[in-house]
C-alpha cells in the first residue's frame, strides 16, 4: 500500500466513524424525543406531534437537536 492509497483509507474510515457517530446521535435524540412526547400535555396532540429530531455537525462535534417550532 503506498502513501496514496493509504490516506485515502484513512479517509474512507473516518468518513464511516462519521456516519456512526451521526447515527448513534440520532438514536439518542429519538429517545430524548420520544421521552419529550410521553411527558408533554395532551390538549389536542399539537405539541406532541410538532417535537422534531435532527442531527447537525459543527466542527468536529455531532449534536442532536430537539424541539418544536
């Protein structure tokens, strides 16, 4: 394996530590969210059907985001 193709490995493999990183934040925020939605009052189910998840990298940190509009 010469230097090309190593860095290129590299870069192969911290693309997928990306991805894994990024799901298991996404997992996270699902529970925070659904936890979110079985404690949020029930009028008429507005709020609870508006709490969102998304993910968001900024630098090197992933974060979960939750809330409503």
């Amino acid at each position: 394996m010469d230097l090309f193709n190593f860095a290129d490995w590299l870069e192969d493999i911290a693309d997928e530590v990306k991805g894994e990183i990024e799901k298991s934040v996404e997992r996270g925020a699902m529970q925070i969210s659904g936890d979110a939605k079985a404690r949020c009052p029930i009028n008429t189910g507005t709020l609870r059907n508006s709490i969102q998840t998304d993910s968001e990298w900024e630098g090197n940190t992933c974060m979960g985001i939750i809330g409503t509009n």
